[in-house]
C-alpha cells in the first residue's frame, strides 16, 4: 500500500501509525512537511516551505488564511511531482 501523510509537522501526532505501517511489508509511506529533522525508519520524507512570506502590512485577520494558502499552494507542488514520480495510487493522511 502506498501511504501519503500531509502534515506541517510532521509526524505529530502521525509518529506511532507512521511507525507501524513503514514497518509493515509492502509498505511504501512518504510524508509531506516543513520539518527537515525527525527521519524515520522507512519513511521518505519530502520537505516544503512556502516560496514567499505573507505579505508585509496585511490586514492581521487575513494573515493566517495567506499562510494557509501559501503552504497548500506548495503541498500540492509536492504532491504532483510525487505523482509524476510514482504514477500509483496513494491513501493520503491529513489534517
């Protein structure tokens, strides 16, 4: 099974399952994150950041919806280079 986790921090709260199954055989499991540090064992990590900062002088209400928005713009960059990569079916993890 292939096995996609999304996660900015990766792993979170994604340690233990992410564990368990990248020691399962047959198992291909990749992660999605900011996070360089905490490699696991089996697991393929693809690390993202966003490739501009929120905009200066933004309106402080819209500045977590650009941050949202500047990270799913990235994710998805990843994601569709993985599947361009690895043209199979993947169960994906997300919060």
């Amino acid at each position: 099974m292939n096995i996609l986790f999304v996660h900015q921090n990766f792993p979170g709260q994604y340690l233990q399952l992410a564990r368990h199954l990248a020691a399962q055989p047959g198992n291909r499991v990749v992660s999605i994150s900011q996070r360089k540090d905490d490699d696991l064992r089996g697991v393929r990590k693809i690390v993202y950041h966003p490739q501009r900062k929120i905009t200066p002088h933004l309106h402080h209400y819209l500045t977590g919806i650009e941050a949202g928005i500047l990270n799913a713009q990235e994710v998805a960059r990843a994601a569709d280079r993985l599947k361009k990569r690895c043209s199979m079916n993947w169960v994906t993890v997300s919060t």
